[in-house]
C-alpha cells in the first residue's frame, strides 16, 4: 500500500505548498499505516461525508487540505479535498432554485495540478448565473488560490495567506531497480531527473503547467501574465493585506459579515457588490459595467497582443533612428577628421546629431609641424629658408645674354672688383 501511493504521488505534477507535499510524501511513507488502520484509529466513517452547508440562500462548501483529483478513503480521513466531489457539489448548488449565492470556504494548501484548470472553469462558469463568492480562512495556496481565482470575488480573513502560484514535482529514486530498455524512438519515455536531458524534459514539464496556471490567473483577476508574475507573490505566499493591494484578493473581511447585510440581497447575479472589481476592469478597458469576464479577457489578450506589436514596432523604429544617428555623426568627420576621438565617444554616449556636431566642431584642429620631412602638416626648415631668400632677378638684356665674351667679361670684372686689393 505505501509503495503504490509513493508511486502515485511521485509520478505526477503538484500545484501545492512544497511543505504541504513533504507532509503528504511522510504520511504515504508510513509502514504498518494503512488508511483503514488510521481511520478505525480516527474513529471517523469511511464514507463521503462531505456536506454543503446551507445558510439562508447561501450554498458554503468547504475546501480544506490537500487537493486530490478523485475521492478516496486518503481524502476522507485527512480532511482533505477531492476535485471530482467538489464539482459535484457545486454543481448541485448552482442547480437548486433555492440558492442564490455560493461561498467557497478555503483554507488550503493546494494539491494535485490534475483538474484543477477544469474545475476553476466551472467555477467562472457558474459564476455567470449565481455569484461565487471565495472566502479564505487561514490559506489559500497554489491550486487552491487558482479555484479562488475563478470565484466572482475573493474576500479574505486578515491573517490569511494567499499565492503559491506554481507547480512542483517530486522524484523518488527506486531502490534496486530492475534495468530497463527503452526503444531508442522514445528516449524521454521514461525521463528521470538524474540525467541531464530527463531533468530538462521534466521541467519542460513543469514549466508548460505553470504557464497554463499564471495564464488562467491572469484571466480571472483580470490583469496580464507579467503582472502575476511580477506581483503575485513570484511562487511565494502573500498575506492578506498585501494580495488585496497587488490585486490578487479584493478586500477583507471576517467569515459572518458576509451574511450582515440583507443576506443575499443585493448580491444580484449579473451586477453587485461581488461584481465591483470585474466592473473595475471592465471600465479600465472600456467595456460596459455587465461585460462578461470572458469579454474582458479577449480584451485583455487584445491589448497584450497590440502592445507586443507596437514594442516590436517601436524596437525597428529605434533601431532605424540609432543607425541615422551614427551614420550623420560619421559622416561629420569628413571635415573634422582630427576629431574622430569625440565622435566615437558622442555616439556611445548617446548624444544627439546636434550635439556630437558641435563637439566635434569644438575640437581645435592639431598645429602644423616646423620639422616634418614629409611636408605633411606645413612647410618644411628648408622650404622657409628658400621662401625668405626669394627669386633672383633676371635681366632681360639680350644683348648680354646674346653675347658670351661679353658676359664672361662682365663676370670677371666683378670677381676682380670683389677680392682687388684694398687701397691706402
């Protein structure tokens, strides 16, 4: 027996307090304790004995302790919840003439992630004829905070706990087992989390269960899947206070005054109190007061998916800009080449065209070198000697020039007249 519910426990997904799911693994780890040995021990009856409490037109179910998918003789001695006889019991609720409302009395840790997502379905479903009211005393974790999600409104006990928004799975390695051939076609048929692609494999798992949860979430509460990620508590729980402020409960209040005003009264199915938060939403996204909360979800969705077109959009558009921007700061350079320093630094720095351009213009063009060789950067030492010396002048005389004796004559009379020798 304890190996068989071990083996139930471990080879599916939890949305459930981690601390509740090692109290469940210890109980089902028990030698010696079947669940009739602890029932007869108990004294409590074997059989269903859940009930739904009616007060005036109001339905009260219970949803306490671990969640579980069906209803067995584990749920009935530990107190615990099974999904398919609470969909039972609200359904014969949301049936019967006499009951105008139905209360959701939770207090619990969550439990399997199996049919939880249906019967939150439901739970919104009937929601649409006959108020749900979700009413947290003391926890309401994970899959139980998803059947809260569903619920027309959620108040909540001040001390109570609300979030745990996630999924867990649990792996329990075999003792002695026997080897196993897998087809090499199937290689994740039977995935363990001590090899490298088994672990990724379950928590691929893991991780496409808890979008489908944060996603119902989102729709229920009427906000967008970043939003409870982000604010929701992040797989933590939040206390009550504190999920009314982040909008994952809508106000406080303490079990009878549910029941302080005119009863049912005034808890119309369509518009009423319990509708004040989806009214809320509904006029955020301009909907009409009485839309439906699945109006305002297709809402919500067509919003999300316009905002992720206009960021793409917005993302090509800057990118276009920061292009032109470079490009023109670049292209300053032409006329500035000694400036290319400043313009790299304008361009990482982020600076507008206007402003790199004038930065670059400010940058005082470099003085030019007296000595270099190449006469890249001014005139050379020697071409300023020549330039300060000039030209000599050339006579135009063609008889002198025409005449060689005449010009060598001319030549030696200077030469005489330069070194003769002086007179006294």
């Amino acid at each position: 027996m304890t190996t068989r519910a071990l083996d139930l426990i471990t080879a599916q997904p939890w949305a459930v307090e981690p601390a509740a799911l090692d109290t469940i693994l210890q109980i089902a780890q028990r030698a010696n304790d079947t669940p009739e040995a602890v029932a007869a021990k108990l004294g409590r009856p074997l059989e269903n004995t859940r009930q739904v409490r009616q007060r005036d037109a109001t339905a009260i179910i219970p949803v306490t302790g671990p969640i579980f998918r069906r209803g067995n003789l584990l749920t009935e001695i530990s107190g615990a919840t099974s999904v398919e006889v609470l969909a039972t019991d609200l359904q014969t609720a949301a049936d019967n003439p006499a009951i105008e409302r139905i209360v959701l009395e939770i207090d619990s840790p969550g439990g399997q992630a199996t049919g939880i997502a249906e019967l939150a379905a439901q739970i919104r479903a009937i929601g649409q004829t006959k108020p749900v009211v979700a009413y947290v005393d003391g926890m309401a974790a994970s899959a139980a905070y998803w059947l809260a999600a569903a619920a027309t409104e959620i108040i909540a006990d001040k001390t109570a706990l609300l979030g745990s928004i996630g999924v867990i799975a649990s792996y329990r390695p075999e003792k002695d087992a026997p080897i196993k051939i897998i087809s090499s076609v199937s290689p994740l048929k039977q995935a363990t989390p001590d090899t490298d692609s088994g672990r990724a494999e379950l928590q691929r798992i893991v991780d496409d269960l808890a979008a489908i949860f944060v996603n119902d979430i989102a729709a229920y509460r009427g906000v967008s899947p970043e939003h409870v990620a982000q604010h929701f508590g992040r797989g933590g729980v939040l206390i009550a206070a504190r999920a009314v402020d982040a909008g994952m409960a809508n106000r406080l209040a303490g079990f009878e005054t549910l029941f302080q005003s005119a009863g049912t009264a005034g808890y119309h199915p369509q518009r009423g109190p319990h509708m004040t938060y989806q009214a809320d939403v509904n006029a955020a996204l301009g909907l009409p007061a009485e839309a439906s909360a699945e109006q305002a979800t297709a809402a919500i969705q067509a919003s999300s998916a316009k905002l992720t077109t206009a960021t793409e959009d917005g993302k090509a558009a800057g990118a276009a800009a920061e292009r032109e921007r470079t490009a023109l700061i670049l292209e300053a350079l032409t006329e500035h080449p000694h400036a290319t320093e400043t313009a790299h630094a304008a361009i990482a720095a982020g600076l507008s065209f206007d402003q790199a351009q004038a930065m670059i213009k400010a940058v005082p063009a470099p003085t030019p070198s007296a000595n270099d060789a190449n006469g890249t950067n001014g005139p050379s030492a020697f071409e300023q000697h020549m330039a300060a010396i000039g030209n000599p002048p050339i006579s135009p005389d063609q008889d002198t020039r025409s005449d060689p004796d005449a010009e060598a004559t001319a030549l030696w009379d200077r030469i005489a007249t330069r070194y003769a020798p002086a007179k006294h």
